[in-house]
C-alpha cells in the first residue's frame, strides 16, 4: 500500500494525518530544511525519486531547500511568446474542466464551487462558465511558476487552511481546493481578460513564495516558487476567453493527466 493510502485510508493514518496536516507542522518542516543539516537528504531525493540535475544550472546547495528550489539552466524551458498563445506557468500534470453555470466543477470526482475555491462572489460570478486548468506538481519537478502572459497584476490574497498532500489518493477522498491553505491574484490581460492564477500549498509546504506584489509582469517571468513537496497552481479563465488543446482536454475527460512543461502551449485565444 503507497503512504498516502495509509495516511488517508486507514485509521492509524487518519490519526498520523491530523498531526501532519497542520500548518505549525509544515511550518517547523520547513525551517528544518533551511538548515545545513538537511542537505544529507539531497544524494536520496534525487535517488528516490529518479531526478536528472541535467536541465539545472550546477550549484552547490547548503540546504534541501535550496536543492528543492533549485534553478533551471539558461534555455531549459522554452518559453513560447505568441500573445495568442496560453503557456503553461509551471511544469506539472494537466486536468482541465468546465465551470459549469452554476459556477461548479469537479477534480479527481470531487465536486467544488468557485465560491469554495477563492471565497469571493464577486470571483466566483465572474469565471462562471469559463474554464479551470489544474497543474498539479510532483516532488521530482520545478518548483518555479512564472506567468503566463503579459499583465497587470494584482495584490496577493493569501487564504488559511491546512496542508494536505495534492497526490489523487487524497483527493478523492477530502475537499484538498476547499481546505488547503493557498494564494491567489488576478492578471489582467488585454486579450485573455482576467486570468485568475492561485498557488495551493501541500503536506510539509510551508510556504507559497510570491515575488511580486501589484505589477506589471511579462510572460514567461518568474512568479514565484514552493518550498518542499508537492503542490498545485490553477488558472482560472473567463467564458469564451480561450481554447484548451483537444489532446488535453480528451485526457481530461477520461480522467487522465496529461505531463507538462513550463512555457508549453495549452490552450490559444478564441
């Protein structure tokens, strides 16, 4: 049985996951990793979890957390420029849905509403009926987000939750979007409209770093990045606003996720 089964499908796990998911916890895990100590971790990390440093810019890293936020080399992620174009902001695993009328829609067959995601009517009737991509990041990816298109960007609003893992296995069995501490801001595109991008955090990820607060930013610039584990970042897009790529979409609707790079083609303007 994988850990995660155990964590949320036993009762043992249950009681273990409590504990976990706490912020405090996530919090102390991450001041641990800034430590010099934990750089004995790096050597089975990337053992573990078959990580080739081939696409990062050689560096001699004094902490985990400054191996897990490690910087990809000068032209490892083609970034395409087409203003036409929406790119992926992050490397990760793609699930796109509908936000349906009612402003519903479903990841890993578990239903969530636009209020639930970002607590806010006023967001919540503005993406009705647009569409929702989910890129969900593994331990072994980047984990630096950059922006996907020109823009004005707003404020970050930062909502408390707790920490669980993104992994499928606990999505399909809690409300992770719904309970989840996480970070959002809107960017404000000419021709895209508003494009609501939030970074969610996850088990033993302390912190969501923002590097901007209101701004202008250009696509392809670097946003932000997690500290240690897996996470997610979603866009949000307006109705009639922009055309998901059908291989996606098709994956999406059979319940599969479809591996991406950051600066990839996902979708174009209508």
């Amino acid at each position: 049985m994988h850990l995660t089964e155990i964590l949320y499908r036993t009762i043992p796990g249950r009681m273990l996951l409590k504990c976990l998911i706490c912020p405090c916890v996530s919090m102390r895990v991450g001041r641990w990793m800034d430590t010099g100590v934990s750089k004995a971790l790096i050597p089975l990390f990337v053992k573990w979890n078959g990580i080739s440093l081939e696409d990062y810019a050689p560096c001699r890293y004094d902490s985990f957390n400054s191996f897990f936020t490690r910087q990809i080399r000068e032209g490892g992620r083609q970034i395409e420029m087409d203003p036409d174009k929406l790119i992926a902001p992050c490397d990760g695993r793609l699930t796109v849905c509908r936000i349906d009328a009612d402003s519903r829609f479903e990841i890993k067959g578990r239903p969530y509403t636009m209020r639930e995601l970002v607590r806010s009517s006023q967001l919540e009737e503005r993406f009705r009926g647009g569409v929702l991509l989910l890129f969900r990041l593994t331990v072994s990816d980047y984990h630096r987000y950059c922006y996907p298109l020109d823009a004005k960007k707003t404020k970050n609003y930062h909502l408390n939750g707790v920490f669980h893992t993104v992994h499928p296995v606990a999505a399909a069995e809690r409300p992770i979007y719904k309970e989840n501490t996480r970070e959002f801001f809107i960017l404000k595109n000419t021709c895209f409209g508003n494009v609501l991008m939030m970074q969610v955090g996850a088990l033993l990820v302390g912190r969501i770093v923002n590097h901007h607060q209101k701004a202008e930013v250009t696509r392809g610039q670097e946003a932000g990045m997690f500290q240690y584990g897996g996470s997610t970042v979603i866009l949000c897009m307006e109705p009639g606003k922009v055309r998901i790529r059908e291989d996606i979409l098709s994956a999406s609707a059979e319940g599969a996720e479809t591996v991406v790079r950051m600066g990839e083609v996902v979708g174009e303007l209508l």
